[in-house]
C-alpha cells in the first residue's frame, strides 16, 4: 500500500504544536506502524491520530528518532485500545434432504459457523440459514442467492 493512500484511508494526523522537521519523520512512523500492522502483521483501518507536541535540537535530534517515536507511540495508543481482528462473514442458506441435516449441521459448525433458522421446505428437505466466515468456505461448493 502506498503511503499517500495509507494516509487517506487509514489515518488522520493532526498536528498541534510542533517544529516542522519532526512532523514528516513522526508521520512514517505512524504509517509503516499501521501498515505493518500490531496483529499478526494486518493493516490497521480507522486510526485517528494527534501528535500534540515535540522539541527538536539541530544537534541532539534526528529523523529516524522522531520516526521511531512515531512508530512506538503508534504501537503503545494500539495495544492500549485493545484492538480487533476483523474477519469477513457471508450469509450462508444450505437446501439439504433431512437426512443429512446432522451431517450439515456439524460440518457448519466445524467452520466456526452460526446456524440463525431452519425451515421445512416441500419434499422432506431443509433450509439451514446462517453465517460462517468467508475463509471456511472456500473449498466447499456452493451456490449463492442474489436476494440481498
């Protein structure tokens, strides 16, 4: 991902009080932080942060310092909000004869599946409606509805 996309999409910076060089090296910390991600190397989304003041010494400051903090800071506001893996999720309507409803039925579950409804349908056949996440389903075949 590109940093001025990063940037757009992932992160708002506001600055407070500061000396300009420090602001840009504060900046790439931030973003490679959160385009790295803190779990399990993800990207991070929907971040606002506030770099709220910095002292710079011609002698004593440099870049990779500021860009450091940016990163640490980022890293430490992160972990303390107690972050959250997203995981995508698709709505999953399974017709089966009722014999192979338990066989359905575990199969959903053994893929972190929720089961919401089971309805009667004509001719001794069911309809499992539910959720599962998207990755479980890969390999299996199926047939989406476009209803939604």
């Amino acid at each position: 991902m590109n940093q001025e996309k990063a940037l757009n999409s992932l992160m708002k910076l506001k600055v407070v009080l500061c000396h300009k060089n420090i602001v840009k090296p504060v900046e790439q910390g931030v973003l490679e932080t959160l385009e790295g991600g803190v779990i399990a190397g993800y990207p991070v989304v929907d971040v606002k942060a506030t770099l709220y003041d910095g002292s710079y010494h011609d002698v004593d400051s440099s870049e990779l310092a500021f860009k450091l903090a940016g990163a640490l800071a980022t890293r430490a506001g992160i972990k303390e909000a107690k972050p959250v893996l997203l995981e995508p999720v698709m709505k999953v309507e399974i017709t089966t004869p009722e014999e192979f409803m338990g066989d359905v039925i575990g199969d959903l579950n053994s893929r972190r599946g929720r089961i919401d409804a089971m309805e009667d349908l004509m001719g001794g056949t069911k309809l499992v409606k539910g959720f599962c996440a998207t990755c479980k389903y890969v390999r299996l075949h199926f047939r989406p509805t476009l209803n939604e």
